[in-house]
C-alpha cells in the first residue's frame, strides 16, 4: 500500500537533514495518514480510505460526498 492520501493526493516529499557543521543527507517527509472507515450515504455502504489530516479537513468541511467526486475529477480515486 503506497502511502497517499486518497482524497487530496499528498505523497512523501524528499528533503535534506542538515547537521551542525551543515552536512546535508537526503530524508523523506512522509504524510499523516489515517486509515478511516465512514458511511457514504448515497451509497448505502461503508467504504475504508487512507486519507492525510488535511483530508479529513477536507471532508468535514465540504462533505464526504463532494470530497469523493473532487477526488475522482482529479484522478486520485477510482469510484
């Protein structure tokens, strides 16, 4: 299961670990992930996501609904 966000497409990003004496080695900056299950109503069903802490924002503010069909539009779920 690769780690991104189902509803807003956040990935890992790459960075750099800077020491004291300002040696640079590359890190990884992973995502806050939650595996979530919530009841879609139009749907009659539980569905399971992965989704970041900005997802869950996202489908407080907005609804669950209209967070899956945005989601969909820009190709981040397959529904």
């Amino acid at each position: 299961m690769s780690k991104i966000c189902e509803i807003t497409g956040k990935k890992a990003m790459t960075g750099n670990n800077v020491s004291h004496s300002n040696l640079k080695t590359k890190r990884k900056f992973d995502v806050n992930l939650f595996k979530k299950k919530f009841y879609w109503v139009e749907q009659d069903c539980w569905i399971s996501l992965n989704i970041s802490a900005n997802g869950l924002r996202t489908i407080n503010k907005i609804g669950l609904d209209a967070a899956l069909k945005k989601a969909s539009d820009k190709g981040f779920i397959n529904l």
